[in-house]
C-alpha cells in the first residue's frame, strides 16, 4: 500500500521520468560546488542553467513584443507603439562604438521611469506604514505585547533615524539616542542575515525533498 502511495504521483511515461532524473543529475551537479569545490561537472550544470534560461527568456521576449507591440499595431491601428519599439532598437546601438551615445537616450528613459514606478510601490509599504505603526497607538483594547511592539518601533524608528544624522556631530543630547539607534540598526540587519537564512535552508530541505521523491522514497 506504501508503494502504491508513493507510486501514484510518480509520471509514467518516459519523458516525465527522464525530465525528473535530469533535474536530479543537474541539482547533484549544482550542489557538487559548495560540498567539494568549482570543478567540471559543476560548470556544466552552471552554462547549461544559464543557457536554458536565456533561451526561455529570449522566446518570453519575443512572444511580448509580438503579442503587447506588432499585433495591436498591425491589428488594430494603435500607431502609438511605435515610439518604445524605436526606443528599444535605439539601445542596441550599444553594441557599435561609433554611435553608442545614440542607446543614452532610451536608457535614461528606462532609468527615469523604473524610479518613478519604484519610488511609488516603495513610499507606501516602506516609509508611509513606518509612520503609521510608529505613531498610531493599539488602542484601548490592546495587550501589554501590543504596547510594548510599539514602544519597541517608535522608539527604534527614532534612533535610528536620529542616527543618519550626519550634518550634526553625535554629542550631547542625541548621543545616546544615535548610540541606540545603531544597536537597533543592527538588530534589525541580524534579523534579516537570520532570515535570509531560514530561507536557504528552506531552499536545501525543498531539494532534499526532491532528491527523495525522484528517489521513490517519500510520495510526490
């Protein structure tokens, strides 16, 4: 009955199982690098990886512009697109020394734009909900964890702000604020080192779990 288990998740047919093997064969390379050191078996996982993905991402590629680009302005007469279609061929004059200054144009565009665009998805979550928790109270119904939560961020929030003082010397009153502000600096970076962490060696327990399954040691 166990192997019964096991088996029903596991593909039948050939290329299922040979597709599974290979992603086996290529983890264990991959894997060869931090457990012995650089060698052979693991440049080969390593070009073939980045092979694949340029491949898949030159095909996503195509199939945008085509899709989002040519079709709406073929089809349907929407002349507008093309001004970023120019402006991405503007960029491979990167590649010719001669009239490289000409790819400045659209890159800056490119810049511009992905700061605008990642200034508002930032301000929100980063530096407006920063303020809300630091001076917003839990209320009236709120534990003595609740209160010490934001105790604990307001006044993190402000020595570590108070920190990055730099056109004012750490003297007399703020220096013990900006002394706390920078143990709370780096708590809050060990947190994130200790989560980075957690998250790597969730990775290598998903691969282990992989490497068991192709096995038929544990259901899929």
């Amino acid at each position: 009955m166990f192997l019964a288990d096991i088996a029903a998740g596991y593909p039948t047919e050939m290329p299922g199982i040979l597709g599974l093997w290979v992603a086996l064969i290529l983890m264990l390379m991959i894997y060869s690098y931090p457990l012995y050191k650089e060698n052979i078996v693991y440049r080969f996982a390593e070009y073939t990886y980045i092979a694949v993905a340029m491949a898949i991402g030159l095909i996503v590629t195509l199939d945008t512009l085509i899709r989002t680009q040519l079709t709406p302005l073929f089809t349907k007469g929407q002349f507008i697109l093309v001004i970023p279609i120019i402006l991405g061929f503007m960029m491979y004059f990167l590649l010719v020394p001669d009239y490289r200054w000409v790819s400045r144009y659209p890159i800056a565009i490119l810049v511009g734009s992905s700061m605008g665009v990642g200034l508002s998805s930032t301000i929100i979550p980063s530096i407006l909900n920063q303020i809300i928790n630091t001076i917003q109270h839990p209320g009236a119904a709120a534990t003595a964890v609740d209160w010490f939560s934001f105790g604990f961020i307001a006044i993190g929030t402000v020595c570590s702000t108070m920190y990055f003082l730099l056109t004012y010397e750490h003297t007399g009153p703020i220096k013990h604020a900006t002394k706390a502000g920078r143990y709370f600096i780096m708590l809050g970076l060990g947190a994130y080192f200790g989560n980075t962490t957690l998250f790597r060696l969730s990775m290598l327990a998903t691969r282990a779990q992989f490497f068991l399954q192709v096995l038929k040691i544990i259901p899929m």
